[in-house]
C-alpha cells in the first residue's frame, strides 16, 4: 500500500509544474531578487531587532543558525505552551499595538481571524527566496481573498502509530489496521489519541468536494464512530488524550493516533523499549488527506524591521531550513523539491519515505472566519460524548 505510492510521488513531483500553473491561486513564489528580476545577492538589511512568537519546540537551533548567516539581525523567541495560548495572546497584543513582527500560525485556525483584525501583511507580498515550488496544500492553508497570510513552514498528517509484537504474534500482515473493525478488535490494546481530537474527527470524514448534506451525514457516522471506540468497543478511555502519547511510549497504550511530527519524539522516549510501526488512519468516511499545516505570519512595519522580516522569511523558504524544519520539528517541508530530494535520500528510513508518500493525497483546505468557533464546538462536543453515551450527535454542521 505504502510502496505503491512511490511512483505517483514522483509522477506528482514531475507534474507540479503543471498543477501549478492550472492552479495558481494555490500557489506562490518568493522572489529571490526583488522587483527587478536580479539574480544576484539581494542587498543585506539594516541592523534591526525582531520578535517571534512560536509555539512548536525547536525553534533555538533554527533561529541560531539564521543569526550566524545575518549577524545584523537580532531576533527575539518567544515560546507559548500551546497554539490556543499563542492565537489568544496575539489577538490581544494586536488590540494593544504591541505585536510581534512574526507569528507561528496553523492551519486548524486563525489566519482569517488576524487577518480581519487589519494588522497583517500578506506574506506573498514580500520578498523571500527562492522560485520555490510549495505543496499547494499548503499555501491553501493560508490564502484569503487572492493573497497569501502567511508563508508556510512544513506540514503534518494523523497517523495511527501501534506496537508491532502483538500484531506479529497475532500473524498480521501490513497494513496492520486497514479497517476500524480491526482498531476495535485490539490486537494491540487500547487506543490512545492525541489531544488535536478535532482535526482527527475531521480527517476522518474529510471529503472536500462532497455536498453539504452528505458532509453532514459523514460527520455524523463519524460521531458514531467516536462512540463506539470510547464506549462500544471501549477501545479508547474518554478523556485521556492529554496523556496520549506518553501512554503510548510508557506501553500503557498499544495503539496511538497523533501528529506525524510526534514522530521524532516517540522514536527518542521509546528508545530500545519495544518495536512500533505507523500507518495512516484506516479508511472511515475520507476521501483524501487533510493536512495540518505550519505557517508564519507577518503583522506590517516599516523601514529595517520590514527588510529584516523580509530576510527572515527568505531564510526559512531556503532547502537547508526546510530540511532542518523536517529533521528538528518532524515537519513535511513545504517545498516540493525539498521533499523528492529527501524521498530519494538513501539515509531516509521507511517511516519517513511512509510520510512523504502520502504528500500527493493532500488535498486543501481553505481557511474559513468561523474555523476558531467550530474547532472549540467540537472539542466540546466530543468531550460530551466521551462523558455520555447517549450524547445525541445533533446537527453536525456546527463541527470542524
């Protein structure tokens, strides 16, 4: 199943080009040289001071390297313990004129909100470098109105990761879990999920060029779905998703669902301790892959603070910080080249060549104004469930 996917990797990557021009509002270049078409080494920016607001882990590195290559430009991290606590606080600080010049963003929610707020500049506007191709998924992502609100980092997919003696005991075959029947049948024990509980609802009944009612009954078999595993199957124990992955990698759970970025971490805290493999999330109701996708986002300045975002952005569209991005942060580069460059690596394990594989099913996801509302709605809504058996499912079009 994964290796069929090798050849329309690279017949994708071959056709980008293409898909690219026949899409062009999904996509979008960083000039290198400015205006004027000039291939040489663009001008270095006056001496400026930068703040960056980040909640993913791993930025210190990334950052370094950047001041080693523009000594002139100091640039300030600031790390939030969640996505929630950055989104909230730079609402505020944009109320109170005191935001940052830089803000990590993700696809689950917020870039229309910001962008309603009049602070932001669109991040297409700007200089960067490259001519660099970008997986249409994600620049979708982040693209209001024609213009692009933030350049996108890396991108991410839910991935079942699960412990493999028992399956190999058990005389599986891969895909250990090609259907949910064999998730609720347990070879591996119990479920644990990871705590983005919206964004796997929504993968799982994700069929973008379905019609309103029938995206509206997938949600509702979907909720069916989450039913049964808490409370049919008793696969999964409700409300435990803050502790997913450290249950994972403390073998309380054989079964995990989370981020493929959680990738590096699981391999560094289970160690020796015992074998696991991964796989994408068995077929529910989805038709393709929706992405999670980082960003960075960029409120207006001016004069050497403008210059310096400007370089600051080029610095993270560059191949070697997308390829770092992947190894530091487990993101899938959002430059296609990036990505067929590291498919064909001879160090890239299977795991990994597992991840890029899927790229090609990615399918966008526009940012929506009410996205915020209903990724909190669902939150709440799958809480009661795990809470309630008898939660009814209501009307699902109020869910991400």
């Amino acid at each position: 199943m994964w290796g069929k996917r090798i050849v329309r990797l690279r017949n994708w990557l071959i056709g980008l080009a293409i898909g690219t021009a026949a899409a062009g509002m999904l996509t979008y270049t960083w000039n290198r040289s400015g205006q004027h078409g000039d291939k040489g080494q663009a001008p270095a920016p006056d001496s400026a001071s930068l703040s960056l607001w980040v909640y993913s882990k791993g930025w210190d590195d990334i950052v370094h390297s950047f001041g080693q290559k523009h000594p002139n430009i100091d640039v300030n991290v600031r790390t939030f313990r969640s996505y929630e606590q950055l989104y909230t606080e730079l609402l505020a600080a944009i109320s109170a004129n005191a935001a940052p010049q830089l803000a990590e963003i993700h696809s689950f929610y917020g870039i229309a909100g910001l962008m309603a707020t009049g602070a932001m500049t669109p991040a297409g506007d700007l200089e960067a470098a490259g001519d660099a191709p970008f997986v249409p998924a994600f620049t979708a992502a982040f693209r209001i109105g024609n213009k692009n609100w933030a350049m996108p980092l890396g991108g991410s997919l839910p991935l079942l990761y699960y412990r493999e003696e028992p399956v190999k005991r058990a005389g599986g075959s891969s895909p250990a879990f090609g259907t949910w029947d064999e998730v609720m049948g347990g070879v591996s024990g119990k479920l644990a999920m990871d705590k983005e509980v919206p964004w796997f609802f929504a993968s799982l009944g994700y069929a973008p060029n379905g019609d309103p009612a029938s995206a509206a009954a997938s949600r509702s078999r979907t909720f069916e779905l989450w039913r049964n595993l808490v409370h049919g199957s008793g696969r999964m124990k409700p409300l435990q998703h803050d502790t997913a992955a450290s249950d994972f990698i403390n073998g309380k759970a054989g079964m995990f669902i989370g981020s493929s970025e959680k990738l590096p971490v699981i391999e560094r805290y289970i160690g020796g301790k015992f074998q696991f493999e991964l796989e994408q999330l068995p077929v529910w109701e989805q038709t393709s892959v929706m992405p999670g996708v980082h960003g960075l986002a960029v409120t207006k300045s001016d004069g050497s603070r403008l210059k310096a975002t400007q370089t600051f952005l080029s610095y993270m569209a560059e191949p070697d910080t997308q390829s770092a991005l992947w190894s530091a942060f487990g993101l899938i580069p959002s430059r296609a080249d990036v990505i067929r460059k590291l498919e064909e690596e001879p160090g890239t394990d299977e795991r990994r060549k597992r991840i890029l594989e899927a790229v090609p099913q990615f399918v966008a996801r526009n940012p929506d104004y009410d996205d915020f509302r209903k990724w909190k709605q669902t939150e709440r809504k799958l809480e009661q469930l795990e809470l309630n058996p008898a939660e009814p499912a209501g009307d699902t079009r109020a869910l991400y």
